[in-house]
C-alpha cells in the first residue's frame, strides 16, 4: 500500500489530450490555444488540409489523406468516420 501519497501522486499524473475534429472542432481548439491550456496537449485533425496547415496546436493529424485526397468530407459523416479510421493510431 502506498504510504506517501504526494510522492506517489508526482508519478500518477493525468495525460490530458483535447482533440479538435473537422472544421468547427479545429476552430475551437485553436481558439483554446490562443487563450493558453496548462498541463495539457491541444491535437487538431481534419480531412482538410487547408484548413488545418493554418491551425494552432501541439499535433496536426491529416486524417484520410487516401479517401478524401486533402478535402473535406462534403458533411458525410461516415465519410468523416472513415477517413478517421484511417488515421486513427496517429490520433
Ligand atoms: N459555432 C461554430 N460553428 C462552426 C464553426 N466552424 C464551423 N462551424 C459549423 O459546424 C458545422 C460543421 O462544419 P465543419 O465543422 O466545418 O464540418 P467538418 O467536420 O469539417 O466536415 P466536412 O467539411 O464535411 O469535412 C457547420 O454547421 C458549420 O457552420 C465555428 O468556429 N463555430
Ligand atoms: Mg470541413
């Protein structure tokens, strides 16, 4: 059992990730990157990649780069889905 729990709670820190998805989820974190976010990453990912070269983030993950070839998913969502599956251990 643990006795000292300040030391123990130095190794068990929380890794906290704030994802931004399409065009309206990439907007916002970037937003939340100007603001500034202690003790988190900020990771931005879109099939669009003029949208998303122009983010502020820790990670840009271009998401279906074979599927959607650079554009965004015309707001088919399972299209969106799939080009996430595609780069879905990047994320
Ligand atoms: N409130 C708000 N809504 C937004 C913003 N950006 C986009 N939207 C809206 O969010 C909805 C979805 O648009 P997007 O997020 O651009 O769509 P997407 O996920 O990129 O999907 P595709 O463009 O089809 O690849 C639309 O109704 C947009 O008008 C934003 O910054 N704020
Ligand atoms: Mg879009």
């Amino acid at each position: 059992m643990v006795t000292d729990l300040k030391e123990f709670a130095k190794t068990a820190k929380p890794s906290v990730a704030v994802v931004g998805l399409g065009g309206a989820g990439c907007n916002i974190t970037t937003w939340i990157a100007q603001k500034g976010m202690a003790g988190g990453r900020i990771i931005a990912a879109n099939t669009d990649v003029n949208h998303l070269y122009i983010q502020k983030a820790d990670k840009l993950v271009l998401l279906g780069e074979k599927l959607c070839k650079g554009h965004g998913c015309g707001g088919f969502p399972e299209m969106g889905a799939q080009a996430t599956r595609e780069n879905i251990n990047e994320l």
